[in-house]
C-alpha cells in the first residue's frame, strides 16, 4: 500500500504545507470580502497558479524565441562564435 503512495508522498507533504500556510491569507480574505472560505480559497488558488504559470510561460516563449534565432543562424551561416577575451589557463 504505502508503495502506490510513496510516488505522491513529497507532493502531498508541499500542499500540505502551503495550504497551512495561505489559510491565514483565505481566512482574511474571506472576512473581508464576504466570500466564503471556499470561493476564496479558490481565488487564492487561481491567483498563485497565475503568479507560477506567467512567469514560465514567458521563459518558455523566450527560450523557443532564441532557438529559432540560433537555428536560423546556423542555417544562414552567420554564426560565429567569438575569441575568449581572456583565455582562461589550462592546466594539466
């Protein structure tokens, strides 16, 4: 049994700890708004995924942007690696 849960084990310990740790935030937020504490946990929830997921997906845009540069590059023939400025010493 613990075999098929050992897979999900550090998963669920880390939203363990994150939901102990944003209730406080649900709570305020609950109070405040005059939401109930589901509705606002799911807006916190929604919120944290946006503040994880545009970062990444602005990375991932750059990383896709900058290897079709390299590649068109590559294909053109105008890439160029440059001379070290300071070669760094080899030591054998």
């Amino acid at each position: 049994m613990f075999r098929n849960y050992k897979t999900f084990y550090h998963a669920n310990r880390l939203g363990g700890i994150i939901a102990i740790t944003l209730f406080p935030l649900v709570a305020k937020l609950s109070k405040k708004s005059g939401l109930s504490l589901g509705r606002s946990s799911a807006l916190v929830t929604v919120l944290s995924l946006a503040l994880l997921l545009v970062p990444a997906f602005m990375f991932s845009g750059a990383l896709v942007s900058g290897t079709q540069d390299f590649i068109g590059e590559i294909q053109e023939g105008t890439f160029v690696i440059p001379p070290l400025k300071n070669p760094l010493p080899i030591c054998l």
